[in-house]
C-alpha cells in the first residue's frame, strides 16, 4: 500500500500539491478542536501511509517533535505567567501543539510526494506572473532550501553519533564547540557540491525552470474535492 500510495501521490501535479498544502496550512489555523483532529487523522494517516515514519522521514518526524514540544511549553509558560489558569493554559499549549503537528506534518508529506525539482517548478509557475524573469531565482532558491534541509538534519545526526562513538568521554561543552564547527565545515563543502551541480546541470538559467505539466483532468478534480473537505473541516 505505501508503494502504490506514494506513487500516486508522487505522479500528481505538483502545483496542485503545494497548492492544496497552503490551503490546508491555512485551513488548519481556522479549524475548531474537532475539526483539528479529524484533519489530524487524515494527516497521520497519509504520513503512515507513505512511510513518512521510516529512514528519512523519521528523521524529520523526530526534528519536528522538539520543535513543537520548544513552542508547546512557551505558549504554556507564557499564558502561565500572564495569570491564565493550569488547565486553560495546558488546553491553549496542547491546541498549540496540534496546529503546528499538523502543518509539519503537511511539510512532511510534500516533502515525501514531491520532489525539490518539482516544487521548484510549481513555485516558478506560480511567481512567473508577479516576478516575471526573476521567478526562476526564487524557485532555484525554494529547490536548494528543500534539498539541504534533510542533508542538515542528517549531518546532525551523524556527527552526533560520530562524536558518541569515537569520543565517548567528551564533556558536553566541548562538543558544543566540535559539533558547530563539524557542521559548518562539511555544510561548507556541501554547499560548493551543489554549487558545482546546479551549475552542471544548467539549473542556474531561466529556461531551465519552464516546463509543460502534465497534470490530469482526473487529479485537479481530486484536489477540488480535497479542498472542499478541507473547507468542511474548518466549520466543524
């Protein structure tokens, strides 16, 4: 099933992806508590599905985690100490929490059915009428962005059990110092790879970043129906 549903998912159109993405982005802020976790369901549901919680995806899922748990207790120690009651605030924390949940989790589900290339031409497309022949720039830029994001993450990840294995007795302020300066070097060398790449591959020219989509009838009717739900989903 993750095969066949990852397939799908990756043959759509991608302007219709990010489309229904930012629809839902925005739909998520609007939703009440109920409509908050039925759009949660659905969510998670397409995440398992698309083996969003193995390898890489897993990876991201566990970066998103602290990120939300950070701006979870925040909101909590903000409304704390702003005189709103424990379970008030708890309540306001935990809404917090599933907001952001699910827009990472949109993030991640873009990111598993769509290329960096592919969201580069959508973003292209869709900026071409307002940036005209700079809209290629800000698509280049978007590419790089989704490519390097994952490569960050797992570089963190692997210098951390580089450092753990080979330098088990460091003190933790030393590896405050080893693991930075690790990481810039080898995000230095990283970013003269795909420097060397894109220029390769001529993606550093406007005509690289025009295409014909090749997106069906069928799919946009699909999104229609998607965005229709979703639209549903924030009256409840």
């Amino acid at each position: 099933m993750d095969a066949r549903l990852g397939a799908y998912a990756g043959a759509m159109d991608p302007r219709l992806k990010a489309g229904l993405a930012l629809l839902y982005g925005a739909l998520i802020w609007r939703c009440g508590p109920l409509g908050l976790a039925l759009l949660g369901l659905v969510i998670l549901a397409l995440g398992l599905g698309m083996g969003g919680f193995v390898g890489e995806g897993l990876r991201l899922f566990k970066a998103a985690a602290l990120f939300v748990i950070f701006w979870a207790l925040v909101k909590l120690a903000v409304d704390l100490l702003s005189g709103i009651g424990p379970w008030p605030a708890a309540a306001n924390a935990l809404v917090l929490a599933a907001r952001l949940s699910e827009l990472l989790g949109l993030g991640l589900i873009l990111a598993l059915s769509t290329s960096a290339r592919q969201l580069g031409l959508a973003a292209a497309w869709a900026l071409r009428p307002f940036l005209r022949d700079r809209a290629w720039q800000a698509a280049l830029g978007l590419s790089l962005m989704v490519h390097f994001l994952p490569l960050a993450l797992g570089l963190v990840s692997d210098l951390r059990r580089v450092v753990s294995l080979r330098c088990p007795d460091l003190s933790l302020a030393k590896k405050l110092i080893i693991l930075p300066q690790a990481m810039i070097r080898n995000l230095g060398q990283k970013t003269w790879d795909q420097t060397l790449a894109v220029a390769s591959r001529g993606l550093d020219q406007a005509s690289a970043w025009r295409t014909a989509f090749s997106g069906l009838a069928g799919q946009w009717f699909f999104g229609a129906a998607l965005g229709l739900a979703g639209l549903a989903l924030a009256l409840v």
